[in-house]
C-alpha cells in the first residue's frame, strides 16, 4: 500500500513538473531537502521563486487534496524555504508558496494549480 502511494506521488509530480512548465515556469529543483522540510519544487514563475507543494489523489474519501497542507506542514515548507533562500543567497527575492493538486482516474491526471495557497505568518 505504501509503495502504491509513494509511486502515485511520484507521478503525480512529474505531471505536476510538466504541467509548470507548458506554463512558464522554470523549474529549479525537485524534492530540495532540508532538515526541518522536503520541497517537492521549486520554480520561477517569471520573477518569483514558487515553493509548490503537490499532493496526488486518486480519490476524494481523505478529502481535497489542498486540505492536507495544514498549518504545520506550512510552517515546515516555510522553514525549508529560508534554508533555499539562505543557501543561494536569495533572501530578497520575491517568493510565493502554491500548492498543484493532480488528480488521476483512469490513468488520466487533472491539474489545478493554487497559487498563493498560503502566506508566511
């Protein structure tokens, strides 16, 4: 089951990279670690640097895929970013945090891309 998922999630992502850059975006990084987070990517949309969280379903039952970036999970993808900022020494830059939720049926991927899904407190 956890493989199931883990492979769904991966999918999910390569739609999700895909689908950023038919868009515009530059991808800058995939799955960028830290210790206090895991950023599934990070990309440029013109001259902001987006922090993009995706989530995959391929049900509705645990709820909308955006729901399950609670409050610490925020914080956490937050924290990650300023280790990102830090590190390239970008700490003026303009920044953005979205969420893509992909949803697959019947081998198929729906996309929605919700930018500005949360702020930093």
């Amino acid at each position: 089951m956890q493989d199931d998922r883990k492979t769904l999630g991966q999918h999910g992502e390569t739609a999700a990279i895909s689908f950023l850059q038919t868009r515009g975006f530059t991808i800058l990084e995939t799955n960028y670690r830290t210790k206090p987070a895991e950023i599934d990517i990070i990309a440029k949309d013109n001259d902001i640097i987006c922090f993009i969280e995706v989530k995959t379903r391929e049900s509705l039952k645990r709820g909308l895929p955006r729901e399950s970036v609670n409050y610490t999970k925020q914080k956490k993808i937050i924290k990650g970013s300023l280790y990102y900022l830090k590190e390239k020494k970008l700490m003026d830059s303009r920044v953005r945090f979205d969420v893509v939720e992909v949803y697959k049926k019947n081998g198929n991927f729906s996309i929605n891309l919700i930018k500005h899904a949360f702020l930093t407190q």
